[in-house]
C-alpha cells in the first residue's frame, strides 16, 4: 500500500483497463488498482523509482501527464 506520511501527486486513468491507475508517490511510480469508492486502493505495485542519487533524496514527482503516444511526463520538486 502507500506509505503513510507520503503523497500521490499525479494520478492517470491507465488505457484499457478498468479500476487501474498510473500513480506517483514520492520518487516513485506506480500502478493503482481501485475502485474508485473505498477509502484505501486494493493494490499498489511501484514499478520504478527515479533520482536515487544521494543528493537528491528530498525530491519529489510533483505535476504530470501522459503525452500522445503514452509517455509519462512529470516535473521534480
């Protein structure tokens, strides 16, 4: 599930299939599923991470959209 304490910032509707989301949480990327009435989603699976690096721990996925051609665009905080 979603750590406590962090926070979704883009959520994307994920094409074809039903109750499935492509989230962010924190440096991380994920895939949702949820019903879209409970209080808690039925699965989080992360499926990557980006800025590992050190010096950039405090980073965070902030803003972001699918383009065209299904491509995940995002800026960093």
């Amino acid at each position: 599930m979603i750590p406590t304490g962090d926070q979704v910032s883009i959520v994307i509707p994920l094409e074809g299939s039903k109750d499935k989301f492509v989230i962010t949480v924190g440096r991380n990327v994920a895939i949702m599923t949820w019903d879209g009435e409970s209080s808690t989603p039925a699965d989080v699976k992360y499926v990557c991470s980006v800025d590992d690096e050190k010096e950039v721990q405090n980073n965070r996925l902030n803003d972001g959209k699918v383009d065209p051609t299904g491509r995940l665009w995002s800026g960093m905080t």
